[in-house]
C-alpha cells in the first residue's frame, strides 16, 4: 500500500445506492446525492468478516527457512483476537525468478507453504495478493519489480502452479495490488492502468482455474473507492473474469472519519456507493465485494506538507481503533454487498521518514495487541458466529 498519489483527482460527484439501511451506531454524516442506479440489498446478520494483512514471507519473519519468534507470536495474537481471514502478498518475483519451471521446494514456496500451513493450524482462513514480476518476464525494464510483466501470458504457469498446488487451502486469490496506482505497476496513465491491468486479469483468471477451477479470482483492490478505474477496467473487458470485487476504501486524508462526506469522489471511504451502483449496472450486482485492504495510520503530522494530505495521520492508537471500528459498522449497515474488511497491518518495519507505514501495524514485535487490533476482536466477541463469507 502508498498513498503518495491519491488525491489527483478527488472531486468526482458519486450516486448513492437506493434502499439501503441507515447508520444506527456509530452515527453518520447523512448524504444526499442522486441514485442513478436501484440495488435490492439485505442487510447482513452481523458486520464484515474480519480480516488482516500479515506479510509472512517477509525478510523479517524469518531466519533462512525458519520462521521466526515474531512470526509465532504475530500469528498467535491475530488468532487470540479472533481474525478470520489472512490476507498475504506473495510476489511472482521471488517465486519464479528465473523461466524454470515453478517448484514446491524453491525457497519462497516452502515459505509460503509454511505460512498457509500456520495460518490454518490456527483456524484461520487465508488468501494470497500476487504482484511483482521477474526480471525474465520484462526485458530491458529495469529492476524495479513492481511492474507488469511484458506478455501477460509469462505469469500462466506460475499461476497454474499455484492454484493446483494450494488451491484447496485458499480462500481466493487477488490479481496484483492497487493497479491504478504507478508505484505498483510501472503505469502512469488513469486510463493507460485499465488498459495494461485487464489483460493480466484475463490470463491471470484463466491460469487460476485451469489449476483449481474452484478457486475464487479477486479483481485487485484500487487504491480508495476508485469507481473510475473499475469503470475503465469493465470497458476494457473485465467482466466474466473475477468472482470478488476488491476495493482497498482508504481515506485520501486519514484525519477525516470513515463516515465523512465533507467532499465526494474516490478519497472518501463514502464513495462505496458509486462502485456498488457500477457493479449493479453492468450486471455484476450479486458478486460480492472484499475490502482487501484499509487501515489508519498513528503518526505525527508534524512537517508533512499541507498538499501531501495522504501522508497524514490519526494522533492516537484510540482514534485508530475507533476508525477501524466504526468502518466496519458502516459496511454493515450501508453496504451489505461487503462481506470481508481486511486492516493493514499485523506488523511492518519502519520503512520512511513519517512514520506513516510503521504507524499501520496493530501489533508491537512483542506480540503485543494495540488498540487497533482489539477493536478488530471486540467485533468478534460480539457478532462470532454470525460473521460468515
């Protein structure tokens, strides 16, 4: 997840979805703008499954091929707060390096092998977000792996592998990460990311059910409620080639409630309604949406500048867990359509100078459960049973 380009066009006016039931705890903002599209909806028995992102085949979880204690105690404390779903990012890159063919007892795989297995020792769902491609698939590119490979193709076999080979243990798989993003896919053309993301869609969904025809494909989450680019990805052919929406409903400011409606467009966690309404209107009203990634930062602002209102953060752990909380009851009460809210993150290192990605995690090295993750499992304590996919 960055959030340093976010906000370039953040004024786009969005349809609310007809019907839906209103907010009843927390409050919030009530909104008014024009329903284009009627959506049936009922609300759910209880708010979203619970979710978080565990990045368990980084560097530092691990010694070699052994996990480490942090890792242990990171996956014990996700458990003890009743998270249902893992959601890991596992890069292509490291995975298949070089054009032989994918193979169990490459080191990477036995990584993730160890982290699918650990996850569901401990009753836990898991699903995968692949991104990043080899060197070999994008000659004369450069290093950077956060690109698209040159032949979408180049990514089938992996992808095949991958499905035949964990697909019984997975809950889904997400087809890269924040694609309308540069930093992710190399692209920094609005339209030219529709453009480039659909055909790896296409091949990425065609692999995945060729090894586990079962297995359910995530459109990957946008970064925020980015209607325009799922819009461009429909006219570009995305239909009939995921079975989950993915939407990734950050706040373009971090300071401003997940209810607030104090501007309208992709930068407000309110814009649900425009990517519902979409959906509804080129038929693909049924098919469920996953917020596979969301949270709130704790930092100070201190030095961050006015125009760089994406590095901002919350000032407490409190605050965030109050956030977090209340995005649920939202998604609860206003849009039954979403059925899964993953919060970034257990854990990460600090990583720049803000503070703004080490303030994410939910959990100290220590395992430790701040705020923010308690939140997370008072909504387990109470709902339990009743939150189901």
């Amino acid at each position: 997840m960055d959030r340093r380009s976010l906000l370039k066009t953040a004024a786009i006016t969005a349809p609310v979805v007809a019907g839906l039931v209103s907010l009843s705890a927390p409050a919030a903002a009530a909104t008014t703008p024009k329903a284009t599209t009627k959506t049936t909806t009922t609300k759910n028995a209880a708010p979203p499954v619970v979710g978080a992102q565990f990045h368990g085949t980084w560097e530092m979880y691990w010694n070699g091929l052994t996990p480490n204690a942090m890792f242990t105690k990171h996956l014990d404390t996700l458990q003890a707060q009743g998270v249902q779903m893992i959601r890991t990012d596992v890069g292509w890159s490291s995975a298949q390096p070089t054009t032989a063919a994918p193979d169990v007892n490459q080191w990477y795989h036995q990584r993730l092998t160890a982290v699918i297995d650990a996850v569901r020792a401990r009753g836990m769902q898991i699903f995968l977000t692949v991104h990043q491609s080899p060197a070999w698939s994008r000659p004369g590119t450069g290093s950077e792996v956060k690109q698209y490979p040159t032949d979408p193709n180049s990514i089938k076999p992996w992808l095949t592998f991958l499905a035949k080979t964990y697909g019984a243990k997975l809950a889904a798989i997400e087809v890269w990460n924040e694609p309308n993003l540069t930093e992710f896919v190399g692209v920094s053309d609005p339209h030219q990311q529709a453009v480039k993301y659909v055909p790896i869609l296409k091949a990425a969904y065609t692999a995945i059910k060729a090894g586990r025809a079962t297995l359910p494909v995530i459109f990957a989450g946008p970064s925020q409620t980015d209607d325009a680019f799922i819009a461009d990805c429909y006219d570009q052919g995305a239909k009939g080639f995921f079975d989950i929406m993915g939407v990734h409903p950050y706040q373009g400011n971090q300071t401003k409630a997940p209810e607030s409606t104090d501007i309208t467009g992709k930068a407000r966690m309110t814009n649900m309604p425009a990517i519902i309404n979409l959906m509804a209107a080129k038929g693909d009203g049924a098919k469920p949406i996953w917020w596979t990634e969301f949270g709130y930062s704790v930092h100070s602002n201190t030095g961050i500048p006015s125009n760089q209102v994406w590095l901002f953060g919350v000032q407490d752990d409190a605050t965030a867990a109050s956030y977090l909380s209340r995005s649920f009851y939202l998604a609860w009460n206003q849009w039954p359509q979403v059925k899964l809210a993953v919060a970034y993150c257990a854990y990460k290192t600090p990583s720049d100078s803000y503070g703004h990605q080490y303030g994410f995690r939910m959990i100290e090295p220590d395992g430790t459960a701040k705020p923010q993750l308690k939140a997370l499992g008072d909504i387990r304590r109470t709902f339990g049973a009743a939150q189901k996919l």
